[in-house]
C-alpha cells in the first residue's frame, strides 16, 4: 500500500469513527447508578498544611487507585485515610486504625505477597505499611523505617556531583511477573527519575521490622527533562512560561505484554497543562525510550484542567483507567482535585488516555470495551452561559458566574442559612438527566474532618419558573461533597433548575459552577470546516484554525499521529476565538488534527484532517 493510500484509509477511518466510537449506551439504556464525572465526587478533606495562615480549602492530588480483592482503593496527598469502592462510582472514606503523623504524600501502592503496601513521598526514611484487611482499615508497619537511599545526602544538606537528592520523593512500585519488586522516585525541576530494584524480605518476616527492606541495586538514572523538544514539558498556562524551570515527578510503572511503561508527571501541577508522559522499555529498570505519543495523559480545556501524576490500573473486566490530578488554584496553588480517564493499549503497544470530554458525564462499563467504544454518556451540557439567579449575593460574586465553565469564580450567598436558592434558566424546555453542584472555599474557615462537615441541598425543576417538583433530595446527606454529581432516578423535562440550600460545613455558601447535563430537542450540529493547521519555525508550537459552526456550544480540537487515534483534546467554548496555538508538541514528530463541534444536541461528525 502507498503512503497516499495509507494516508487516505486512516482519514476515511477517522471520519467513520467521528467521535472516537459512539457513546457507550444509548441514554435511554443507561442503567441507574452507573454514571459518574470529573471531578470524581468523593469527600475531599479539608488542607492543614496552611492552616497558620488561614488559608482553608478541600483538595486531592496525586491519587493511587489499586485493584485489592474484590475492590478499589483510593489514596491521595493529604487525607488522613482513603476511600473503597467496589464499582468504581461509589466510594467510602476509611479511617485507618494508623497512620503516618505527616500524612501520605504522593503514594506508592503494591499488592505482592497477598498484602496490600503503601509508601509515602519522603526525603527521608519514613514508614512502609502494609495491610491484609484495607476494607475495615487495619494496618501495619512492615517497616517503621525504610533503609536510606544509596548514594543520597541527608535531607537538608547540599547535593555534591556524583551524589542523589533526599528520597525517595513521589514513590513508585511495581511487582514484576517474577516477583521482584521495582521502586521508583523523585520530584524537582532539577534531578532526574531514579529507580532500583528492592526486596522486601517477606521471607524473613518473622525476623522483625528491620529485616524487611533492602535496596538489591544501586539507583540509577531513567529520564531527565527535555523541554527543547518535548513541548508540553514547558511550565506554565498553555505552556507559556518559556525557559521558566518545571518538574517531572510522579513516577508508574505498568508492563503490558512484553513492554514496560514508566509514567511520569510534568510540567507542575499549578496550571492547566499538568500531563502523564511515559517512556517504554523492555525491563523494568530500562533503558527506555521516550514515547512519541507524549503527552499521554493531556486535559488542558475545560471545565477540569489537568491530568498529571496518578496511576494506571484494570478494572475487573480488564480495562484499564487512568488517574490524575487536576487544577483549581483559586486559595492556594495547590489546591487541586482527582480525575480518573479511560485508558488502554493499541495493538502495535502505543498507549492511550482518551480524555475527550472528561469532565461530562461518563458510564462506568460492566464489560470489557471494544475497541474505540467511548464511556461517554451523550449527555450534553445545557448550563453554559445560561442565565443565573439568587436568592442574594455578595458583591463581586453574582450568580452569573455558575454557567461560565470556569472552577476560580464563584457565586457566593450572603448567608450559609438553609434556603438559600441558586437558579439557573435553561432558555428552554430541555430534558435533564444530572446536576454537579461544584462548591467553592471561599473564606471557608475550616482545616479538618469534624461532624458537620457534611453537604446538604435540593435540587427542584420547573418549566415557567412558578410551579416546582422535586429533582433530586440530599437534604439527608451524612457526607461531605466539594463537587456533588446528582444522576437523577428519572429524566426531567424542565427549563429551570434551582439549588436550595440546607447545610455546608464552610463558612461561606460558595458555588463554583451549577452543571446541568441532558439533551435538547435538535439535531447534532454540522461538523467544522477546518481551515489551516501549520507548525511555527519553533516546531513545539502550532496554530489551529476552523470555522465557527452557528449554534455551537463549543469544539473539541482532536490531533495524534494517526488519523484513526486523535487521543489528544482541547476543548474549547464558542465564545473563545476559533483558532488555537498548541504549544504541547514534539519535535520531530508528524501530526494530523480534526475539529468536532457539540452542542445542547449532541456530537458533530469530524472536520476533514490536516496534516501537520
């Protein structure tokens, strides 16, 4: 076959495809109860780190979630405990019977030996624990102090040439098929990866906790930052920070085949661009090669911004998922939230993160995906720039700013007394199938778990304004929910939808964004004409540019290295310009892009797609 008619097959593929695969069910097959969206909604704690300063917020990064029996764990930075769920969409939060003083920072996990370990991020020797029953939250020391990284100075001290940094920082670990044990670390905008081969001793544990870890080979050196041809690995919003210095972190590993896959984290989790990238390799400790695919995991629009630094796991049906960390930044810069993405492996071993709108409403599946078949629901927003109203408002924070897609503006009420409304006005009759109700910390005065730390609203339709029903009761609810995401038990025809309030732990009743989700009564929007798609002379960077389509809500901006498999997305809302400058590219690497538009309706076919 010609490279012409290679090229030709894989444009009319991607045009067959359109959406990357249909959504996974029809809307009106959807089973209750299996839907879920980014942010997940978990009972994010509340950060003391910076509680001298009075800066309060909840926040989660750097999450972990390991398969342990018949059910998930959740772990993340800074919660003094973890979360369960044995499907995924629900979780509980466990308190363990111990746990690190500090807190777990950037988690390692590792099922071996029929046990389930947990390391914290350290720049010193901390604790390795280790549980058989995680489910009712017992826990053990397996060692109360891992062994000191060979060839590393003590935190605090200067880090000679030919020596290593504390660690291990943002841990890392992973069983082979053979049963020998990998550790991975490091964090800075100066140091590379390290990785070595351990042993935890689980034969000698009846020997006592310092028998139980040792270092089998000396660390050695994986990757190092690269940001003169890895484009997405520069710092700052939309990579626009130039020479300023960034960091690769947040160290994975997962085998597929024969073919090792070391993840890490980089540019910074403060802005919108915080990716996964991975190189690949044949053993676990490499070498390995950078992946032209990077980044991996990429989630720089929207209204959940940023992918980086989490883990790879299967579900229970063998497909894999991807979690990350993403941005809010509105009391502090690491003030952050935890999403999860389908993920998965080409047959030529080309791994993929399909972050496509992955802050809608997805469907977790009971069965192994086809290939290219989406988890998305179909259900489209019907909230964007909507007209908003309140009950009251504090000056500067009006209610106008729930529809405007953005998490660091926020509505905020001039009491946090129950009956408190916040109503927002679809234009029309829509049919609405759920609501994520995303509160905001504003002055929220709190730095820990306590009883009343728990969210409490109704959710009420009406379709001229007057005349209510109920949509959704969590006037009962016993936990706390920063980004509350309500599936409704039946499909509502409304126009308006109004939050009435009963309880939040916080000072302030904020409310970031009031996120409705459903169908209008139209037809898909036509798809794109895409216009030109061109590399700068710095060939990090290009610019994109398509026609507006009439009625759009907004466009996604699709590019990989194949026609068939546009895994890297943008979105972007009809009110931006309908150009866009990617800054998140490789050098050295070809690309082809397409632009879909969606609406209140649905998806669009794709736009032609341009090489560049």
């Amino acid at each position: 076959m010609t490279r012409q008619r290679a090229v030709q097959r894989a444009i009319f593929l991607a045009l067959a495809l359109g959406n990357f695969g249909s959504a996974i069910a029809g809307s009106a097959d959807i089973p209750p109860g299996r839907t879920w969206i980014n942010p997940i909604d978990i009972d994010y704690r509340y950060n003391f780190e910076q509680m001298n300063e009075g800066i309060s917020y909840r926040t989660g990064a750097d999450p972990v979630i390991v398969r342990y029996g018949d059910d998930f764990f959740l772990f993340q930075t800074l919660a003094d405990g973890y979360w369960q769920s044995h499907d995924l969409v629900h979780w509980q939060f466990t308190k363990p019977d111990r746990w690190p003083f500090d807190s777990e920072v950037a988690p390692a996990t590792l099922v071996a030996d029929g046990k389930l370990f947990l390391m914290q991020s350290a720049a010193s020797p901390r604790p390795l624990m280790y549980s058989t029953d995680p489910k009712h939250g017992k826990w053990q020391f397996w060692t109360r102090q891992l062994p000191p990284v060979p060839g590393a100075v003590a935190e605090g001290n200067p880090v000679p040439p030919g020596s290593l940094p504390p660690g291990p920082t943002d841990p890392g670990l992973f069983a082979d098929n053979d049963g020998k044990v990998y550790l991975y670390w490091g964090s800075s905008d100066v140091y590379p990866l390290h990785g070595a081969q351990i042993d935890l001793k689980t034969a000698d544990a009846a020997e006592g906790e310092g028998k139980r870890l040792a270092f089998v080979t000396k660390p050695q050196v994986f990757i190092s930052m690269d940001r003169a041809h890895h484009g997405w690995e520069r710092f700052g919003q939309d990579h626009t920070a130039g020479d300023k210095p960034s960091y690769m972190e947040g160290s994975w590993m997962n085998r597929h085949g024969d073919t090792y896959y070391y993840q890490y984290a980089a540019p910074g989790t403060e802005y919108n661009v915080y990716a996964t990238g991975v190189y690949t390799g044949k053993g676990p400790l490499g070498p390995f090669t950078y992946a032209p695919y990077n980044p991996l995991g990429y989630k720089p629009g929207g209204f959940v911004t940023g992918a980086g630094h989490g883990s790879t796991f299967q579900d229970a049906y063998g497909n894999y998922w991807n979690t990350g960390t993403a941005w809010i930044g509105i009391n502090w810069r690491f003030e952050r939230r935890i999403d999860m993405f389908p993920a998965g492996f080409h047959a030529d071993g080309q791994m993929w993160v399909d972050t496509r709108f992955g802050d809608f409403p997805q469907v977790m599946p009971d069965h192994a995906l086809r290939e290219g078949e989406s988890t998305f629901a179909g259900w489209m927003l019907l909230s964007y720039r909507k007209a908003a109203s309140a009950s009251g408002s504090l000056a500067g924070h009006d209610p106008a700013t729930v529809t405007d897609e953005d998490p660091r503006t926020f509505w905020v009420a001039p009491r946090n007394t129950p009956g408190q409304t916040l109503t927002v006005d679809l234009g029309g009759p829509r049919t609405v199938r759920a609501v994520q109700v995303n509160y905001a910390d504003y002055q929220a005065g709190r730095f820990g778990d306590a009883p009343d730390l728990i969210t409490q609203f109704r959710l009420e339709g009406s379709l001229d304004g007057e005349s209510w029903k109920p949509l959704a009761d969590w006037s009962k609810e016993n936990r706390d929910h920063a980004n509350a995401y309500v599936e409704l038990a039946q499909a509502a025809r409304v126009r308006f939808v109004r939050y009435v309030h009963q309880h939040v732990g916080a000072k302030n009743l904020a409310i970031a964004d009031l996120r409705v989700f459903g169908r209008a009564d139209g037809g898909s929007p036509a798809a794109p004409v895409l216009v030109s798609a061109h590399r700068h002379a710095d060939t990090r960077d290009a610019d994109i540019a398509w026609k507006p389509v009439p009625g759009a809500v907004g466009y996604n901006v699709r590019w990989g290295l194949k026609a068939d498999r546009l895994h890297w997305t943008y979105q972007r809302f009809a009110d931006q310009p309908t150009t866009l400058t990617l800054r998140s590219l490789n050098t050295g690497v070809h690309y082809v892009v397409a632009v879909e538009a969606f609406d209140e309706n649905g998806v669009s076919g794709l736009s032609q797609v341009l090489s560049f």
